[in-house]
C-alpha cells in the first residue's frame, strides 16, 4: 500500500536516532508536523526530520539540539518545504545546521519560510 500524507500533530520525539536518516521520522511521502517537538535526535541524514515528499512545519513546531552526521541537523528533504511560526534551536551537522533542501536532479523546489527563530545552529 502507498501513505500519501503522513499529519505529526502534538508529539514529542525525543533521543532517538537512527543509523541512516530521520532520527525523529523518516518518511517518503508528504509531511505536515504541528505542535510537535524534536530534540536530541540523531541520524547520518536529517537528525529530527528525513523527507522525501513536501513537508510543512508548522504551530509553534520546534527542532531542538538534533544532530546529523552529514546534512540537516534538524531536517533534511528532498521536497517543496514550508516552515511557519516555529523554532530552531543548537541543531547541527556538516552541511545545514538546521535545515538541508537537496532536490532530485534537474528538479527545482520552494521553499517558503515565515516566522522562524534560528539560534546557534552550526
């Protein structure tokens, strides 16, 4: 069967971690996260989040201390991607200390950010 849309909606993920991708959650279809909270996750790819689909974020959503080996501290997607009215906070990786958009070849995608607090990502 296919998922076409996963809705994280007032959940807690927190120290878990992953040996690939998504620490927190690892999906291939769509992703909308509300009042959701990701800390101390961890993962090669997307230490909170790994999305291949759009993903949104969003209500006060807030990514805390993750950490990726390699790209997206707090996510990392392949998708169009919306980030509102959330936070970001001590995430870190070698490439997108929060966030890390890396688009299936000659595709192009959007972003849309309103509202984001981002403080010591690294």
């Amino acid at each position: 069967y296919t998922i076409n849309s996963v809705v994280i909606e007032s959940n807690v993920f927190d120290h878990n971690s992953a040996g690939y991708s998504g620490g927190g959650v690892n999906s291939l279809s769509n992703i909308q996260v509300r009042n959701s909270s990701f800390s101390h996750n961890s993962a090669f790819y997307g230490g909170g989040v790994f999305g291949a689909g759009t993903l949104s974020i969003s209500n006060s959503s807030s990514f805390a201390s993750n950490r990726a080996h390699l790209y997206g501290g707090g996510v990392f997607t392949y998708g169009n991607t919306g980030i509102f009215n959330s936070t970001s906070f001590n995430n870190s990786a070698v490439n997108g200390g929060f966030l890390h958009i890396s688009p299936p070849l000659a595709d192009l995608v959007t972003l849309n950010i309103i509202n984001l607090s981002l403080t010591r990502n690294s």
